[in-house]
C-alpha cells in the first residue's frame, strides 16, 4: 500500500514540475492596444513623479497605446538589461545612462532607428554632444532625454572664514583645498569609485589637460593622475570618497564635512530640501590647460522588438518642446534641445546658468561598444594612485596597456 | 495489489521511478546551468556578440587570457587565504567554545543560545554594520583603539589594500564561530560519558582525555565542519560585495566577486563564466573529498 502512496506522490510532483515549467508569459495585447514598458532608475522621488505624469499624460492623449515605468535600482539596472536579453525579456523602452548606451546598441538590444526619425525634423534642434551618445557607427539608436555635467560646488561661509577665494586653476584649487582643510572638515571631495560613477567624475581632470580618455599614458595623462593623487596626500581629499557615491558626496557637503565637492545639478533639489540655510554656490570646475565637464544623462533607447512604432510615439510626445519645458527643470536637469536650453532657466538662476554654462565645456563619454572596459580601466588607476599602491606614471602605463587591448 | 507491484519492480527497476522527480529537477536547476556555463566559457561571448546566433569557438583561450590577468590570480589567492585563515579562526575557536560550554554550568545553554545570533542575522546586514563599525572616522572600531591608545590616528580600515582584507576576515569569523560551535557540540554529546569515567580511572589527565578521547570521537564531525565550511566560506560574496566590493583597486577581489565583475559591469560574459567555472572546479574536488569521507564519518559516529 505504502509503495502505491509513494508512487502517487512521485508522479504528482513530476506534474507539478511540468505545470510549473509550462505557466508563465500570456499577457497578451487585447483590441489592438499596445502595451509599453520603460525601465528607469531614478530613485529620487520627485523624478519618479515627474516621469509618471508625462506617462500618464501620454496615456489620457490617446487610446492606442498604454505606457507603464518599472523602476529598476542603479546597481542592478546593467544585470538586468544583460539577463533580459540572454532571456528574451525586456522592456520596450530604456532610459538608460549615455555612456553605456553604445555598448547595449552593439549587444543589439537597441533598435536602429535611423529611418523611422529621418523626418522628425526635431532632431535638427539637439546638441550634438547627447546625441552622439545615440549614435553607433552612424547609426541612430535612441534619443536623449536630458542632460547634466558637473561643477564646483562650494561652501561660501567656509570660503569667507578661511579669507579665500574661488579657485579657477589647478593650483589655485589645490593651495584653497588644503586652506579649507581644517580637523575633520576636508577641503574637496568628488566620487572616487572604482566605476562608471567615478569615471564620470576623474574625467574632468584627465580632460582639462588636453588628452583624451583613450590616451592616458602621456604627460597630461600622467598629470592629472598626479594631481589627484597630490591632493589625497595634502590631505585635501578624503581616502573615503573611494567608497562614496555622487549622493554620499553631497550629503558630506550638506552636513559640512567637505568645504568644496565636484557635483552636478541633480542634487540641487535635495541640498535646498535637506539643508535650506547652508550657504552655497557653484562655479566652474578650475582648469588646467582648459575648462573640461563631464556630460552626463540620460537617452531614450527603443528595444528592438514588437513596440517600436508604439515606443517613438511616446518619445515623440515625451520630446515636444513644450513638454520638455515642464518637466526638465524637475530633474534638475538641462535640456538637450537647444531650442529648449536657451530659455530654461530664469535670469535671476545664477547656478542653473552656471551650469549651462559648464556644458559648453561638458565632452561626452565614448561612445564605444567596450566602454565599460575603458571606464574601468580609468578608474582604476585612479583609485590607484589614490591609495597610494601605484605611481602615476605605472598607473598610467597599466590603464593605457588595458584602453590600447580594447580599441586596438 | 502490492505483490504485483514487488514484482514488476523488480523487474524494470521500479525503484528507479522514485530517483526520476529528484533527478530530473538536478538535471535542470542543476545540471544544465553548469554545463551551459563551461560552454560559455570556451566560447567568445561580450557585448558585440551576446545576441548573434553563431558565437566563436574559442577553445580554452579565455582561461589562458584571464590566468595571465594579474587579477585572476590575485582573486585565487585572496579567496584561498580568506578561506584558510576565516576557517582555522572560526574553528579553534568554536571548539573552544564548544568544550566551554559542554561543562554545564548553570545559564551555559542561554548563553549558548545567544551566540548563535551571528549566524541567523541576514549577511548583508552583518556586512553594512561592519563596515560602518569599521568606518575610518566615525567607526567604533577605531575609536576603541583609540581610547585604549592602541593607535594614535584612525586607521583607514576598509580604504587601504593591507587592512581591508583583515576587516573582511575579521568579520567572517565573527559570522563563523555559531556555525562551528553549534556542530562541535552536538559532536560532544555524541561521545559516552563512561569513556571519560574509565580514562579518569586509568589516571588519564584532562589534556591527555581531549587527546585520546574527544578529538578521535569527534573526528566525523569535524571532517564535516571543516569540508561544509570551506565550501560555505570558498564561495563568500555578499560580504565581501557590500563590505569593500573588491576594492580598493582589486585587492580584495574574490573569485566570486571578480565573476560578477566581468559578467555584469564590464560585460565579458565568458571570462565571467570561466571565472565561475574554476571557482567551481576547486569546490567540486573538496565536495568529493567530503562525499568521500562523510558516509564513513556516518556510520563511525553511530
């Protein structure tokens, strides 16, 4: 008896297994609608709602199309994108971070969308830093959304007491970092992490030299590694910020642990929430041989699959001049649309002006398929020298072995 | 009813039809991800070429490219000294307790209750406490040191190559001990009370006791904590993710850790796989060793 109980057992779980490898998928498009899905990942509230209410204003437009955000977090957001297309399961929308967008048009993932935009005479009107982040060997593969760089910000209160002035060279910074120093107060601090976010952050001083981030084993190269490594060791910049977030930074600089940080725009509206009497400003990042940014932001990218059509509907809608007005300054963000830049800011925003004017100076990163592998090259030598394990001529000569392997 | 059922199983291997559900959920939740992985892994695969359908052969050059990779081999001797120092700590000094807490004394067992806590808090959020205790200004860690005059200027635990590596170890041990602690004990009282009362009769001495006693009588159990807890502590990553995340610049890069590198930030989705693999090669040799020697251990302790 016992043997037949087993048995039944046995071939109950075996269906189960099979039930449970056959569920799944089915949830089709009913009367023609179509659904689209975008995948963010801003965590910041206010950005969360700003997006749905151009989703939702997109969707009470029209009846066609039904749109929908999933919010993936910053950390996972790559691995899902690579898990999602080894299974065949993505959104039909990224919004996704621009250095990063080349490589994921080289996976495939992104649809060519060359033709289908070749009458959107919009396109005329964007910059062409963010835009090339689009681009693939020709070949268009999104569409910005908007865009952001980086500056100097820094604590005036601390600046009057220490009786210095805003720095604009290298070594007027270096000589008022080590001024403002003072016990646990350090005098700069920008993220240093062994990652896109840092590399975001040490491209300002590779490119004030002159060179490029393909080239780093050359004089200027070199220097901007010695820089940074010479303001570690003057005790300016803290070791921490290896480990510190764009976000972290800013909340040493709120909370008046750092007197000067490298940041950019989108952390205004949490500053002036989180600390409303800290007495603040911005100014360029202090240059070397020349004033350099970082361009940062994000692009729309369109999967390739069965909602394209649909996906650049939305876009197109997201991108109307008049529209981009309403939300981009919610972000924080400058518009990539010139014909938008020109009047987003009032006159009287000095640090919205600021920045819009550090843009000018803003390069972007890339685009190559291997970025990642680049970025991680650089950053690394940054966090060498920074930790002291290697000069900046040997950090150099490894990051430079590493970028000629990938762009042979 | 029963007896054609003897029969016909005797027959065909009946019996076998009961191993079928567990066999067939390994072959697929285990074995087909292992073998996808060593396919993965002798093929180019990276970003250009994850979605084209013919992917290149490559034969074994992607473990000849990463074992001249100076991070390869430092992930394979940082994951091997973590593994042996975290191991012989949490093990000396979960026998110690272990003995220590089998003398019975009055709150022994409470006491031995609230050790276990390490072992049932969540690793990530051990990992997040520590690194913040080990935090170089505003750490615990170093304000203790501190206040004892052990060192004069906070060390920067987790920022420098030397010491982030003691912060991660430090703290796997402290995660470790519960879990040794907890299967020694159990191996004490498996040993008869009688044979200590009659060693103590032949004049036998403490030291001499837990040399010809307790450390025989317990060598099953001990071959299962040390084998369980290298392979528990061979294949870390959540520590040592939240903790430094390799860094700083790669020195505490594990074997796990640097897979999910390569794999998910700089998408070099076969050296990952190959990564895996040789982390799994090393793991499937001491799984044998501990398939070889646990069913004796088994039948002794009995």
């Amino acid at each position: 008896m016992s043997m037949k109980k087993n048995l039944i057992y046995s071939v109950i779980f075996v269906l189960i297994l099979f039930a449970a490898a056959g569920c799944s998928k089915t949830d089709g498009q009913k009367d023609g609608i179509k659904n689209v899905t975008i995948w963010y990942y801003w965590e910041t509230e206010k950005h969360q709602k700003t997006l749905n209410k151009i989703i939702s204003d997109f969707n009470e437009s029209q009846t066609q199309i039904v749109v929908k955000a999933e919010y993936i977090p910053f950390a996972e957001f790559k691995k899902q994108l690579s898990i999602g297309t080894s299974a065949a399961k993505l959104p039909d929308i990224v919004i996704i971070d621009n250095p990063d967008h080349a490589s994921y048009s080289a996976m495939g993932i992104f649809a060519d969308i060359t033709e289908k935009m070749k009458d959107w005479t919009d396109l005329n009107q964007y910059f062409e830093g963010p835009l090339n982040s689009c681009k693939l060997d020709g070949k268009l593969y999104g569409i910005p959304f908007g865009s952001n760089c980086l500056a100097l910000y820094y604590n005036e209160d601390m600046m009057k007491a220490a009786n210095a002035s805003v720095p604009q060279s290298w070594d007027e910074l270096r000589a008022v970092s080590k001024k403002l120093t003072k016990g646990s107060v350090k005098g700069l601090g920008f993220s240093s992490l062994p990652n896109e976010e840092g590399t975001f952050n040490f491209l300002t001083w590779v490119w004030s030299t002159g060179t490029s981030a393909f080239g780093i084993n050359n004089p200027e190269g070199i220097k901007s590694l010695a820089y940074v490594s010479d303001l570690v060791k003057d005790g300016s910049v803290p070791k921490e910020a290896i480990n510190w977030t764009q976000g972290d930074v800013m909340h040493q600089f709120i909370s008046g642990n750092l007197a000067m940080m490298i940041n950019g725009p989108w952390q205004i509206p949490t500053m002036r929430q989180e600390a409303p009497k800290l007495n603040w400003n911005v100014a360029l990042i202090p240059k070397d041989k020349q004033y350099a940014s970082d361009l940062g932001g994000e692009n729309f990218g369109v999967v390739n699959g069965q909602n394209v059509d649909a996906s650049l509907e939305f876009i197109k809608f997201a991108c109307e001049p008049d529209r981009i007005k309403t939300y981009i300054n919610d972000f924080g963000y400058i518009a990539s649309r010139k014909d938008v830049a020109e009047t987003q800011f009032a006159e009287d925003d000095k640090i919205m002006k600021l920045f819009a004017e550090e843009m000018q100076y803003a390069l972007p990163r890339g685009p190559h398929a291997k970025w990642p592998e680049i970025s991680n090259a650089i950053s690394l030598a940054f966090n060498e020298v920074m930790t002291g394990v290697s000069s900046p001529a040997d950090a150099a000569k490894k990051a430079q072995k590493t970028i000629d392997s990938i762009i042979k | 009813m029963e007896k054609i059922f003897k029969k016909v199983s005797g027959k065909i291997g009946f019996e076998y039809l009961y191993v079928l559900p567990a066999l067939a959920y390994m072959l697929f939740f285990v074995g087909y991800p292992i073998v996808s992985n060593f396919i993965l892994s002798f093929h180019e695969v990276s970003v250009l070429t994850l979605n084209s359908p013919d992917k290149e052969f490559i034969g074994i050059s992607n473990y000849i490219t990463l074992f001249k990779d100076a991070v390869l081999l430092r992930s394979i001797w940082n994951t091997v000294l973590y593994t042996v120092l975290c191991i012989l700590f949490q093990f000396v000094i979960g026998f110690a307790l272990a003995l220590f807490f089998n003398k019975h004394f009055c709150t022994s067992k409470s006491v031995r209750g609230f050790l276990m806590i390490p072992l049932m808090i969540p690793i990530t959020v051990t990992a997040l406490i520590f690194k913040f205790m080990f935090s170089s200004n505003v750490g615990i860690i170093n304000q203790l040191l501190q206040t004892l005059n052990l060192i004069d200027a906070p060390v920067e635990w987790l920022i420098q190559p030397g010491t982030a590596m003691f912060a991660l170890i430090f703290t796997n041990i402290w995660i470790g001990i519960p879990f040794n602690m907890i299967l020694i004990s159990t191996g004490l009282t498996t040993i008869p009370v009688q044979l200590y009362e009659s060693a103590d009769i032949d004049g036998a001495n403490s030291f001499e006791r837990f040399l010809y006693i307790t450390l025989p009588m317990l060598k099953p159990a001990i071959q299962s904590v040390l084998i369980l807890g290298f392979i528990y502590t061979f294949k870390v990553f959540d520590l040592v993710y939240v903790m430094t995340n390799g860094g700083p610049v790669d020195t505490t890069q594990m074997l796990s850790t640097y897979s999910y590198k390569l794999s998910f930030s700089l998408f070099k989705y076969s050296h990952g796989a190959a990564v895996a693999n040789i982390l799994f090669v090393i793991l499937f040799a001491v799984s044998l060793l501990y398939l070889k020697y646990a069913p004796i251990g088994e039948e002794n302790s009995k």
